[in-house]
C-alpha cells in the first residue's frame, strides 16, 4: 500500500523534473567551461582599470591627510 502511495510521486519525477532538472544541469555547465565572453571580458577590464584609479585617488587622499592631519589615522581608528 505505502509503495503504490510513493509511485506516482516517484513517476512524475522521474518523467517531468528529472529531465528538465538535467537539461539545466548540462547548460550551466557548458557556459562555465567556455569562459568569459567579449562583453564580459570588456566588463571586467573596465573594472580592473577603476580599481585602480579608486586605488590611486585613496592613496593621494591618504597624503594629503598625513601632511595636513598627520594624527588623524589615530582618530579614525576609535
């Protein structure tokens, strides 16, 4: 009695989720392995490139500060 209770369960995953379920699986799979796209790749240098202007302009704020307020990293750190 409790198997035919789980059977139709079990058939409905196995004929609809199942091959939808690996059909998904498989798709993910292959846009991982070939990599970045043009676009993507565009995307990602643009980033990189303001990192470093990000990086570049901290620093100089951080001269600035240590010539002007040369105590102020101690203030900041309360």
């Amino acid at each position: 009695m409790d198997f035919e209770i789980l059977m139709v369960p079990i058939i409905l995953f196995m004929v609809i989720v199942a091959p939808i379920w690996l059909v998904l699986h498989y798709r993910s799979k292959r846009q991982v392995s070939q990599g970045l796209t043009e676009e993507e790749f565009s995307l990602l240098n643009e980033l990189v490139d303001k990192a470093d202007k990000m990086t570049q302009r901290i620093s100089t704020l951080e001269s600035i500060l240590d010539a002007e307020s040369p105590e102020w990293r101690q203030r900041h750190e309360r």
